[in-house]
C-alpha cells in the first residue's frame, strides 16, 4: 500500500518535499491557507551544494529563465552619495529568484500528480497506531499516514504538535517587511542599500524593470503589530521611517497601496526534536534561522533528505525522521550561526556601526577579497552534503 503523506505549506519547502516523495513512491497531499499560490516577494539565491540539487530535480534552467540577474548592490548614504559597492554574488548567490516565481516552478512541476489543496489549512491532529487523523478548518477529516509541517515560522503544524510558538522562537531584535513598488529609480538589474542607526531601506530591480523590490529592516524589541492585520502593519512601518529622508517617502506612498506586504519579525526557531509520533517539521518551521542562513536552499535540501530517508528506510518513519535529523542538525546549526547577526550587520543601531558596517563592504567588495567573500557566503550553503539515494546502500555508506 503506497504510503500517504499530508505537507501543510505550499511555499517552498512544501512542494520541493511533494517532488521528491513523488519520485520515491509516496502519495503527497499539500495544503495550503492561501487560497492560491503566493506571487511575487523577496528574492532568494542558490549557491554551492544547492546548484547540484537544483540540477538533480531538473529545475535549473526553469529558475535560469526566470532569474532576476541582478548586479552589484551599492550602499549610499541619506543623501544618495555613494559609499560603497558589493558584487552581485553577496546577495544572489549564483543564481537568484523571486520567491513566487520559484513557487510557480515547483509547483508547475508537482501539479499533475500531487493533490493540491488550497484555502484550508489544518486544525486538529490525531495521531493513532497506523495513521494520524487530520481535521480541517473547512474540508472533510481524512486519514494520512505521515504529517509533514512546512508552513513556516508560525507553523500550526508545531503549535498543534509541541506547543505555543513563543515556546520555541528567538526573536533576533529586528523586523523586516517587504513590498512591490514603481521603478521611479530607474534601476535596471541594479539594488541600492541605505541606513540611519537602527533602520535600512534597500531597494532593487532585476527582471521586471518596472518594478522595485522593496525590503525595510529595522531595530524593534518587542512590536505589537498583528501579522494578519496589514493596515495596522502599513501604519507602523510609515511611522517607524517618517523621518527617514532620501528615497522613503516616494516608497511610502507605494507602501498605502501596495497589495503584496510582507512583515515579520527575524526570529529564529529552536527545538529539541524536529518529529513526535507520525509528525514532522521541515525548513523555517523546525529551524528558521532568518536573512543569510541560506535558508531557502537548506529547506530544499531538508526536503530532498527527508524523501531520500523514508524511502530508504521502507516507509519506517522513525528510524527516517531520526536519521533525516542527524543529518541536517549540522547544518542547520551553521545557518542559525551565520544568520544570528543579520539584523545588527543589515541595519546597524549606532550611527559609529553604520559607518563601520560601510567601511566592512568597502574592503569585502574590493578585487582581492571576492574569493575570500564568496567563501564566506556559500558556508551555509555548503554545510550539507547531497547523498546520493539512487545509488545502492553500500554505496552510500
């Protein structure tokens, strides 16, 4: 009987696992709260180790041709100086993407033999000795095997599974938000970053050249901003850079209308076990380590881990979900490691910091420093290994 797994999440995490439990005999269901796919955000990067991975699922050239290619970031001070330049490879990686754009491939990939599920999300989970019984906030109970949850940081699979999210999230000191606006800049595969003491704007254009790429980073301690209420989001971001000067206020006036908000705070996950029972976490919902922990790619090869193990393992899903930890832990340990001081290095709190913090991408983005930066860029991404699960047993050690 062919083994039937529910993904809560289909972000990218999500449908990266459903591709491969595909290729490995299972039977995905993704779930996904919104009720379609996610377009547009942020930009994510591939490097190193991952390139292989993206080879091996045959996406390469599909996220080739929809790359945003972009090229050097250059810091300017408020008043549109430049300061400094930082190469492409810094922020993109070998290859970079919009995160929706990747979503779409993923997807596009998956959809003809995956059962999708949009606008619901789970509610109840009731593990028994053969199966975990799932309810829905609007579909009929069903019945799975497995339970993966790859919904993210605020993950309902976990919550529902060890407890309260406060339980397990360190928030780093930081949000960040990000939006779509018009190309009043006139950038064109170009970013531009800029920080007063505690706040960053940076702000980019790749593919689409009508369109900016908006990210705000910004020093916060603990803010009371509803994640589901995005009036109320749009009003504390405009009165956190009211006084920002430079480029802000023209962004700000995009920000009123924008409909593609994001806002969160940088926080990581820590938990002692990624799996209970039938139940396991994968990407930003057992680990999320934030901006530059490579994130993106390590939820992909967490995936690509967690599939290879449970067919290696005969559908036996707690020596799987043991051996699928024990091989990301490492990893993982290394991207919450690089990730912990984003916040500070993106939007530094001093005024002495911003400064320092140019002064450090002076020397970085010079000529005799790019092998020595790609090196320290592509740590995280290197930090697992790609196993080989087509390759007999004693070849794979």
């Amino acid at each position: 009987m062919t083994t039937t797994v529910l993904i809560s999440g289909a972000g990218i995490a999500g449908p990266a696992l459903a591709f491969w439990l595909r290729k490995r005999g299972f039977a995905p269901t993704v779930v996904e709260r919104a009720p379609a796919l996610r377009e547009g955000g942020s930009a994510v990067d591939f490097r190193g180790e991952q390139m292989t991975l993206l080879k091996r699922m045959g996406i390469l050239e599909d996220i080739r041709a929809k790359e945003t290619a972009m090229g050097a970031q250059v810091i300017v001070d408020p008043r549109g100086k430049k300061v400094a330049q930082m190469p492409s490879v810094f922020f993109s990686g070998e290859v970079e993407i919009e995160r929706g754009d990747l979503t779409r491939i993923l997807y596009d990939h998956t959809k003809d033999d995956v059962e999708y599920v949009f606008g619901d999300w789970i509610t109840g989970l009731d593990e028994r000795s053969d199966g975990v019984d799932v309810t829905f906030a609007h579909g009929e109970p069903r019945r799975f095997d497995l339970v993966v949850g790859a919904d993210g940081l605020h993950s309902g699979v976990r919550r529902l599974t060890f407890g309260e999210e406060e339980l397990f999230r360190a928030d780093l000191g930081f949000h960040t938000a990000g939006f779509n606006a018009p190309n009043h800049l006139d950038l064109d595969h170009l970013g531009q970053i800029c920080s007063v003491p505690g706040r960053t704007v940076m702000v980019a254009s790749g593919r689409d050249r009508s369109a900016l790429n908006v990210s705000f980073v910004f020093a916060s301690g603990e803010l009371e901003v509803n994640r589901r209420d995005v009036g109320a989001q749009k009003k504390a971001l405009a009165e956190r850079y009211a006084d920002f000067g430079w480029e802000v206020p023209t962004l700000l006036e995009s920000l009123r209308d924008t409909d593609t908000l994001y806002f969160d705070s940088l926080s990581q996950i820590h938990l002692d076990k990624w799996s209970r029972g039938r139940v396991v976490l994968l990407g930003d919902a057992a680990w999320c380590a934030g901006p530059g922990g490579s994130g993106t790619g390590l939820a992909m090869m967490g995936a690509y881990v967690l599939a290879g193990e449970l067919a290696a393992a005969h559908g036996d899903h707690e020596v799987a979900f043991a051996r699928y930890e024990e091989k990301l832990r490492g990893p993982v340990k290394v991207s919450q490691k690089q990730a912990a001081g984003i916040g500070t290095f993106l939007a530094p709190k001093t005024r002495f910091m911003v400064g320092y913090r140019n002064f450090l991408y002076r020397i970085l983005g010079s000529r005799p420093m790019t092998k020595v930066f790609t090196w320290i860029t592509s740590r995280a991404a290197n930090a697992a290994t790609l196993e080989n699960y087509d390759a007999p047993v004693a070849a794979r050690g």
